[in-house]
C-alpha cells in the first residue's frame, strides 16, 4: 500500500502435529483451524499480503482456498523440533525472492480460533506508529501462580513458593495490578529487529491484551472438542443480527456485473439493454442523502452506464484503462484515506482497484480471485440487490458510530468465508 509501511502475515501450519494429528485442517464451526487463521488476518485492515508456510499439499490448498499464498517449506524446516522462527525467517526469504520487501511482520497461530482482526490492527498500529519493536498478544490474569520450590522432584509433589505474589499477603483483586499471560494466537515484529534478533521478543515489547476467548489455544483433543463448542456461540452473531456493517466513507463500484447482472440484452437493431434493480437506486440514494459519495468506475464507455449514473446523481468514470490508477487519482483528489474506501467488483479486472482500497468487496457471484481477494463477500449477487446492500451496510456503520456501537473489522463473508 502506498504512504505506509507494508505489512505481511505469515502462519505457520506444517502438516505433522504429535498432540491433535492433522490438527491445522480440524474443523472448528465447520471452518478448519488453518482458514480461521488465514480470514482473521485478511479481513485486519492493516495487513496487505497473507501467507501460509506449510510442507502440506492439503493444508496448502485449504490455506489458498481461504485467500493465502502459499509459502512451500522444507522437510528440515517441518519436523516437530523445528522453530517457529526459522519457519518464519524461511517465508520471509521466499517473500523477499518474489520482490516483496515488508516492513512489518505479523506472525499467527492456527491453534488460536477466535483471533479477532481488530486485534492484529492494534499490534500492526503499536509498530507503524513507533511505539514498539515487537508485540504479542496476553490475556489480563489476576491468577495467583505457584512452583515447585525444589525443581528436581517431580512437578506438584514437594513445597510449593509462590511466583508472581508473597504468600503471606492476600489482596483483594480491584487491589492488584495484573499480570498478562501469553496466548500464543500472534505477534508483530518490525522486520529489520526480527531478522537480527532472530526470535519474536526483541527492543521495545509490547502487549495487546485479548480477551479470554480469543485466548483459547488448541493443543490437546479436549480443547478442541472445547473450541467446537464455543463456535457454535462466537460465530453466531454474525448471521443472528444480520450482515455487520461496512465503515467506509465513500464507495466506489464496478458496474457490468455489480449493478447489473453480468449479462447483456441486444434487440434486432442492436441497441444494448441491461437489467437493474430498483432497490440499489433508493439505497444510493440514502447513501447521497447521508453525505457518501459514490463514484461507478467503468472499463467501458456505455450509455447505459452514463444514464444510470445520471439517475442515481452520482459521479462515473467511463473508458479507463487503468482502473487502480483512476481509482487513486480521485481518492488523493478528494483527499480521502484509502483505508476508509469501499470498492465493489465482480471480475478480474477488478482486482487492482480492490488492491487500493481497506474494504475490496464481491458481489456474492463474482469470479472466485475476485472472492479470494475480497475483505467482504456479499450475500446478494450483481443486479440482484448487491448495491443496496452495500449502502445499507455503509449506513448501518453510521448509526452504530453515533450510538457508540460494536467494533466491525472482524471477518465478514459468505461463500468463501464466514457468514455474513
């Protein structure tokens, strides 16, 4: 992304596992562990690439399925005595071979199911920002822990001294400072530290504290069973209240296949016509009332494509070559963030203006790199009220803003990914 540091993901998930066998590929809410992991890190507004090291062809494929690209790891670097860190220093030497050159290095487990993308943002923002060379992501414990006093008997049978209190003063909870404890689900590393350090702690350490579900981690069969369980709880507000908002300030949209069907009506004199639903037209026009803009970008020139734009009173771009750089040039005229910008699009060509924006969005019947390349996958198809929905999402992120609603950057997709 231009005007910052970019950012990569890297998850290790290589195929052999001792305690859970083929645990990255174990479904938890019908999702394996592996594609959990994958749609945390693409739906973080922060991370730009997101990549899976794997020595396995079906964690690969379930990995490419989800939207990663895959990062094929050597036998030496696979077996169960190998370091997280050299799988990492491994991909980082396989992304640098293909001429990418991050700046910021987020490192996520598969054993951890409910990472949060908002999360990863906030360990992303502590290193873009300068306020931290590494981070990692704890759960706030006011637990009081105890060890073996004489560490050569047998762990829990001799006299116990405690760690992180004095056993002869007991306060109450509201008196103590807590302690973090490490999850395990991630860490940001800025990448110069990392490659010298050649370990995820180095310089200046940081915390982002998660909460006690996101800080389940996955080691035995009970805690998958468990994890299982609580899906059935975690990923049900998604569907139970409707598709999460879309918190963008202005929206920009593909218009063959978006707000129209990707097919096209020619009469015997040969004069185009396409289908449209009324339904997207009173859903701009909420959007305009509200003060978005929305601009339809256009790889053709059409007079369809101008008379739509003119009934809706919005702005088009027609006969563009370069989409991404069209897409560009009218966010940093209108001074807008990219980040904050929403793009719809439904093929191929739609890629490289999905690339600029924080929200690349598809219509439900896109083409599948358009729905691998997609934050958000939408429920309706193109001419069939996806539109509407989009500005019916855009709103809805309004009116949660003014009513001090929940935070939406967490996973958002149907088909490819979870259900919105």
């Amino acid at each position: 992304m231009m005007g910052r540091m970019s950012v990569v993901a890297i998850i290790p998930a290589r195929g052999g596992s001792q305690g859970v066998p083929g645990k990255n590929l174990r479904l938890i809410g019908g999702i394996p562990l592996v594609a959990r992991a994958v749609r945390a890190c693409r739906a973080a507004r922060t991370i730009d690439q997101v990549f899976v090291s794997t020595d396995d062809e079906a964690i690969a494929a379930a990995a490419r399925e989800a939207g990663a690209e895959i990062i094929l790891r050597p036998a030496e670097l696979s077996g169960p005595t190998a370091t997280s860190e050299s799988a990492l220093v491994h991909g980082l030497e396989e992304i640098a071979a293909r001429g990418i050159d991050p700046r910021v290095l987020v490192f996520v487990q598969c054993t951890s199911p409910f990472i949060r993308s908002q999360d990863l943002d906030r360990g992303v923002g502590m290193i873009t920002a300068g306020e931290a060379d590494s981070v990692f992501s704890a759960v706030e414990t006011y637990e009081f822990l105890w060890r073996d006093a004489d560490d050569t008997i047998a762990p829990g049978t001799g006299v116990m001294t405690g760690q992180n209190h004095d056993a002869g003063y007991r306060p109450r909870r509201q008196d103590r400072r807590p302690d973090y404890r490490e999850t395990g689900a991630f860490y940001v590393m800025a990448v110069p530290g990392f490659l010298a350090a050649r370990h995820r702690f180095f310089g200046r350490t940081r915390v982002v504290p998660v909460s006690e579900l996101a800080s389940l981690e996955i080691d035995t069969a009970e805690e998958l069973a468990l994890a299982d369980a609580f899906a059935g709880v975690v990923d049900r507000p998604a569907t139970a209240v409707g598709p999460r908002p879309i918190d963008v300030d202005a929206v920009v949209t593909d218009f063959d296949g978006v707000h129209t069907p990707d097919t096209l009506y020619l009469d015997q004199y040969g004069q185009e016509s396409v289908r449209l639903s009324r339904a997207d037209g009173m859903g701009v026009q909420r959007l305009r009332e509200a003060g978005i803009p929305l601009l339809i970008l256009s790889k053709e020139r059409n007079a369809v494509v101008s008379a739509r734009a003119g009934k809706l009173k919005v702005e088009v771009a027609q006969a563009i070559d370069d989409k991404a750089s069209a897409l560009r040039s009218w966010i940093a005229e209108r001074g807008l963030d990219p980040q904050r910008i929403a793009y719809v699009g439904n093929d191929v060509n739609d890629l490289g203006p999905m690339d600029v924006v924080g929200w690349p969005i598809a219509v439900a019947d896109a083409r599948p790199e358009v729905l691998a390349a997609a934050r958000v996958v939408l429920t309706r198809p193109g001419g069939a009220g996806a539109v509407r929905e989009v500005c019916d999402r855009v709103l809805a992120a309004r009116t949660e803003s003014a009513h001090g609603g929940p935070d939406t950057s967490g996973p958002d997709r149907s088909g490819k990914g979870e259900q919105a």
